[in-house]
C-alpha cells in the first residue's frame, strides 16, 4: 500500500513539475520574441519564480523518495 501510494505521490509531483516548467519555457519564449517587452525584465521576473519552483519540487521528490526506504512494522 505504501509503495502504491508513494508511486502516485511521485507520478502526480512529476507530472504537475513537468506542467509548470512547460508553462513557464512558453510565457519566456513569448515575452522573447515580443518587442514591445524588455527581455532584460523577463529574467528579472522570472528566474526567481523558476528556481523557487523546481526547488521546491525536487524537494519533495528527495523527500519522498528518502522516506520510501523506511520499512514500518506490521501489527504482531
């Protein structure tokens, strides 16, 4: 049951990760090859809010992982 649930944890962090930097690649891709926007300000915007993302994502995938290889004792 615990390593179902773990797989499901892992699969829906992975697939909404995924999303989001798909999401985020667009909208920079998009400011890029806008000109009227400074792509100086791009970055500025969004390189903050990418590390802070991913980070927090692989965080959690470290974190779930780790948690993983501890066994827990069945009821005697």
């Amino acid at each position: 049951m615990k390593a179902k649930l773990t797989f499901l944890v892992t699969l829906m962090v992975s697939f909404t990760l995924c999303v989001v930097i798909i999401g985020m690649v667009a909208v920079l891709m998009a400011g890029l090859f806008d000109p009227i926007v400074d792509n100086g300000e791009i970055f500025k915007l969004i390189s903050p809010a990418f590390q802070t993302i991913v980070g927090g994502f692989i965080g959690l995938l470290a974190g779930v992982k780790l948690s993983h290889g501890e066994k827990e004792e069945e009821p005697k």
